[in-house]
C-alpha cells in the first residue's frame, strides 16, 4: 500500500484567530480530499462534531470530513501564516498572488506535490 502524498493549507481563522490545519491528498480519480482539520478551539465558523465527529489528535481538535473537490479556490489574506505545506515546508500563499488575490489549487494526477 502506498502512503499518500499530500498538503495542508494553515491559516489564522477570522473569527476566533487561532490555527487550522485542514490536510489534503490527492485521490486516484484526480480529486482533493479533505482528510482531516485540526483546530484548537470551538467557536462561530469551526466544525462542531455533528457531521463529522470530534476526537483529540496531536493535542488538537480533529475532524475527519473525508469530502472530495475537483478543486480548491481562496483568496490571499494580508494576515502572516497563512500558507500551503508540503511536508515540512511552509509556502505562503502570498508567494504567489497579492493579498485578496484569488488561488486556485487543482490536483494534477501524475505530477507528484514537491515538485516546481
């Protein structure tokens, strides 16, 4: 069995301003897979555990949506830490378009994260 390769986007929720970690892969069929969010407290906007439950990983809240997208779009914001990781590297969305700039994120089959 392969091990999946994947990404998170980590970001500053607005309302309660701290830290979210949703985590992606890349399914067989080409689409983006939201595997788990990681969240540190409960509040307007975050997940309540209805749908999906709540368990206690790493320290944090985790969720396991398990829903698929063809593709993710998401503006930049002005707020530091926002960013794309790929294993250990953090890349902020601002590398690559100014702040309320729109990104597209699309899974490419075949092309492998890490790669530029």
């Amino acid at each position: 069995m392969r091990t999946p390769q994947g990404f998170s986007l980590h970001f500053i929720h607005s309302i309660n301003l701290s830290p979210v970690d949703e985590e992606f892969v890349m399914t067989d069929d080409g689409r983006l897979l939201l595997n788990r969010v990681l969240f540190d407290q409960f509040g307007t906007g975050m997940p309540t555990g209805e749908e999906d439950g709540v368990s206690m990983e790493e320290g944090r809240y985790a969720t396991r949506p398990l829903r698929t997208f063809p593709d993710i779009a998401l503006r930049v914001s002005p707020v530091p830490g926002h960013e794309l990781r790929i294993g250990d590297t953090p890349l902020a969305f601002s590398r690559w378009a100014k702040p309320g700039g729109l990104l597209i994120l699309r899974a490419m089959p075949g092309y492998g994260f890490g790669r530029r």
